[in-house]
C-alpha cells in the first residue's frame, strides 16, 4: 500500500537534516535522547558540532549503548551534562570518569514522573521508516518514549531502517502529526548488539537451583546476564509446558525457548498467547524475531512494570541478579560500597509483583563469593551493606534468595531465622565468620540454631 499523499506531503515538509533539526536546542535546554537500543546516533553527533555555542544542556538517556559524540566533544562537561536512568557498562565508566550521572528512578512510576515533574524541551527518537498510515514504529524501545514525546516541547525523530517494526500492545508509535522534525539517519546503521554474557559454571549451578522451583504454565520475566541466559538455555531443553512471558526486558533466551516450544502463552491471565515485554536488547536474532511478530506485544513500561498488573498473572517467576545481599535480608542489586554499577530498573517492580502473583515466587539470584581484582575472595552474603551501598529491595519485600547452595524464603521470617536462612546458602567458607557476626549484631544466636 502506498504512503498516503498528505502524509508523503508532510514528511517532506518535515524533512530536514540532522545539522537543522539542532539548531532547536538552546542553551540551558533538557534534551531526551532515546533508550537502550535505540538512541540517535546521526542527532547526537549534530548536537555534538554545536559544542561552542551552547551551554548548561542537560542530556538524559536510558542505558547508554555508544559513546556520545556530545561526551567527546566536551570531556569537561563545560557544555553538555550527560545523565543516564540506566547504567549500562559504558553508562558505569563515564561515571567513574565524572561524564556521566545516575537518575534514581522506580521503572514502573517513569509515567506520572515525567508527566509531573521533568522537563523535556526536545526529544531525539530513532524510529523505523514511516508506513503507509503516517506511523514510525518505536522499534524494540517502548518503555518510556511515549511519554517523553506528549511531554516534548519539540519531537525530532531520527528515521533508520534497520530498526525492525515491534508490533503492540500499546504506544508502540508515533504519529507523524505529533512529530516537528524528520531526520534520516546517517548510514542507518545496525542496532547495538549486546555481547553475549558469559555463562559460568556457578552461573549453571544457581540456574539448576532456579529449575526446581520453575513449574509449567509459570509466566516468566528474566533480567540481563549471564544466570537468565543460563536458566532461558536450561528451560529450552527441558520439559517444561505453556510458559507465558511479561517481562521488562526481552532477550535473546526467550527466542530460544519460544522456538523449543516451552512458550505459549496459553494459561496467562492477561494478554494471552502474548509475550509481552517493554523494551528488547540483544542480538540481531532478538530484533529479527521481533520482527512484525505478532507473537510479541510492546507496551510502555507502566503498563509491563506496575506490580498490580504483573500479579494478575498467575504464577508469575521473576528472576533477578543482585549484588549482594546482607543478613537482614537486604537486596543491593546497583551500587556497591559507593561504586556505581547499574539501577533500580524494574527488579523492585517485579519482586513485589511476584509475590502478589497467586502462586508467584520472585527470585534475586547471586553466586555465593566474588573475586576482587587483587584475588581475594568475598562473600556475597555479608552481614551488614558496606556505606554507600544502594538497597534496591528493602528487607520486608525479599522474598527468594538464591545462591548455588540453595534457596531462602525470607517472608515471614523473624531476622535470627533469616540469617540462619541466608548462612545456609553463603558458601562453606564464609559462614563461621557469618555466624560470629550474627551473633555480634545480635541478630542471631547460636542457641536459636537448629539442627538440620
């Protein structure tokens, strides 16, 4: 079908290049770039040629996935402040490097935050190529961009036609009447591929133990790693049946366990025979999948990430990487000891979507020591947080902790039985050590010990 006239008529009216499309931004201005897999390359190395004339510009992004140009043209952040809601491992460095700030936020409250209180004055947004109807698809980044765009006092969108057509759901496009400005992208190159995690032998082991609590027609969200690799590879080859899928983050292992036949969809609740995810980062595998399937439903994130939603879905898993975690049952699972690694994401969200979910279980997932650069081993079960580390989930909403020793169920469970619980599955090394501290925090005492 070909592009309707008026539409044809406005696109080339709204046609610009990247070099005058900028020229909106002003000094003081806050400017959204896009999010994960889908920022604009050809915009922000336009933005970045303006370095000299402008000042005070504050960027903010969502889990940086290339270097900046804007970065590289002012290493001093005299001109651009860059901030991320995000950080991915380029996100981490800046911020080490002072380049980059973190922007604390719960996923699933990105809505009404940007509704009510940021200000937007111009939007970057990579799309695909507009269809016959006027529309761009946002490609595999719903998540928050549909509010960024009613919130922008000026929308550009950044026209690339490797981004793949991620059907919704809901919000999954743009309109070309809510857009001001048409930019194509310069070589339209690939979308960011995300190296593959590698999966260790610890990684195995915690996923075997993530296996024996995983029951057929459980609804699944993973998060990012080399563990939910692990446990997407280990459910691909089982037996499991009618999987469903609402998820934040879609990956590359969903591919592989709706192509072993262990995703249906059959038995959710909500949007049946769905795999509904809010943003999609991987391989070109994932964004071919994504492809125009109508198997996928792409909706914004407060709609995938609001507990009450996750938990109309029956026997909803939710399975998380953490950090660390103390023996009151504290879960951090972004920063550690003043380092900056990650974000809130929706971890929080799902933990307590899970646990509402009739028959949910919401899993963090940890290996029980880490190697430090210097080669001391540490556990990963401490027994209080190190300052300047961030909870990400509060002592009363864990609930499953899992390490390659077993698992604790901490609900309802009084702080002597939840170190006693979390001691069980630290590694053998390190529980003498946890118990004396126990005790010393007089949190646990040996006489409360029970014989297994």
């Amino acid at each position: 079908m070909a592009i309707a006239k008026d539409f044809y008529y406005q696109y080339k009216q709204k046609k610009v290049t990247a070099e005058e499309a900028v020229k909106v931004v002003k000094s003081g201005d806050w400017v959204q770039y896009g999010e994960f897999a889908m920022q604009p390359k050809t915009l922000d190395a336009a933005l970045a040629k303006r370095v000299n004339e402008l000042e005070d510009v504050k960027i903010r992004a969502v889990c940086t996935t290339f270097m900046p140009e804007v970065i590289k043209a002012d290493p001093e952040r005299k001109h651009f402040i860059y901030n991320d809601w995000h950080f991915s491992a380029l996100s981490r460095r800046l911020h080490e490097n002072n380049l980059c700030n973190y922007i604390p936020i719960a996923y699933h409250e990105a809505k009404k935050l940007i509704e009510e209180f940021l200000t937007i004055d111009v939007a970057f947004v990579l799309v695909a190529p507009m269809d016959e109807r006027g529309f761009f698809n946002l490609g595999p980044s719903n998540s928050i961009t549909s509010y960024v765009i009613n919130k922008a006092k000026t929308v550009i969108v950044e026209v690339n036609t490797s981004v793949p057509i991620c059907l919704g759901g809901n919000s999954e496009s743009v309109h070309i009447s809510q857009v001001d400005y048409i930019v194509e992208s310069e070589d339209n190159p690939k979308l960011f591929n995300l190296p593959p995690a590698q999966i260790t032998e610890t990684d195995r082991q915690i996923a075997s133990q993530v296996m024996n609590l995983i029951e057929d027609r459980c609804c699944l969200q993973l998060g990012i790693g080399g563990l939910p690799n692990a446990v997407g590879a280990l459910i691909a080859q089982s037996d499991l049946k009618d999987l469903g899928v609402h998820t934040e983050m879609l990956v590359d292992s969903f591919v592989d366990m709706y192509e072993a036949g262990r995703i249906t969809g059959k038995y959710k609740t909500l949007d049946k025979g769905k795999m509904v995810y809010t943003f999609a980062l991987g391989t070109d595998k994932l964004y071919d999948f994504l492809h125009d399937n109508p198997v996928c439903a792409s909706y914004p994130v407060h709609y995938t990430n609001d507990p009450l939603m996750i938990a109309q879905n029956d026997k909803v898993f939710a399975i998380n990487n953490a950090i660390e975690v103390d023996l009151y049952g504290q879960v951090a699972s972004e920063a550690s000891a003043g380092r900056h690694i990650s974000g809130t994401g929706g971890q929080l969200d799902f933990i307590y979507g899970a646990f509402r979910s009739k028959g949910g279980k919401g899993l963090i997932c940890l290996s029980s020591t880490t190697t430090l650069k210097d080669g001391t081993v540490i556990s990963r079960i401490k027994p209080t947080l190190d300052p300047g580390t961030i909870v990400t989930v509060p002592r009363s909403l864990a609930y499953y902790i899992v390490t390659e020793f077993g698992y604790a169920v901490l609900k309802g469970k009084s702080t002597w039985e939840r170190a006693e619980a979390l001691i069980n599955i630290a590694h053998p090394d390190f529980r003498d050590e946890l118990i004396k501290e126990a005790e010393r925090l007089k949190i646990w005492v040996r006489t409360n010990r029970q014989d297994s």
